[in-house]
C-alpha cells in the first residue's frame, strides 16, 4: 500500500474523476470554513468597533448637553465681558401704513 500500486489498479483509473471530483469539494469546503471564520472575525470587529463608536458618542452627547445648559454659557460669556440680559425681549409690532412710510 505504500509503494503506490494500488493507484495503478484498474478500478482506482476508471474512478479517477470521481476521485478528482471529491477531492475538488473537499478542497473548496475547508476554503469555505476559511472564509466564514474571516467573515465571523469581521463581524466581531465591527462589533467592537460599533460599541467604542457608541460610547464615545454618548460621551460627546452629554458633555454637549451640559455646556448648552443656560447656567454654563452665562459663565462663559461672562469671561469675555458679556452678560446675560434679565430683561426680556419684547415683540415690536408695526401696521403696513407705518412701514410704507418708513420706506
């Protein structure tokens, strides 16, 4: 069996490329497990990647939140010399007439 005789056999020449067959499915079946494990390890890299872009985002949303609370920016603004006006607006109406003679 270890010389190799048997392949010179009659019957292993008839069935070669049945032989040559299972051989092509075998070798495209462990080319497949290859390309599904490199296809799962992509998916938990994205994964990963997926939850660090989520949690920077919630970092990022929060901190936003706080410094667009009205208390922080009054702060800020107050180092540049500004101040936050107590007086609220008011609507100022004014008739078409009125507006036609400012024209």
């Amino acid at each position: 069996m270890l010389n190799g005789s048997f392949l010179t056999r009659e019957q292993v020449l008839g069935n070669m490329p049945f032989i040559l067959y299972v051989a092509g499915l075998m070798l495209l079946y462990i080319g497949y497990g290859y390309y599904t494990e490199r296809t799962v390890r992509d998916l938990h890299g994205t994964d990963a990647d997926l939850k660090e872009l989520r949690s920077e985002y919630i970092t990022v949303r929060s901190h936003l939140d706080k410094t667009e609370q009205q208390s922080q920016v009054a702060e800020g603004i107050s180092g540049i010399g500004l101040r936050e006006s107590r007086v609220p607006p008011r609507k100022i109406e004014v008739d078409e007439d009125q507006l036609e003679d400012l024209r």
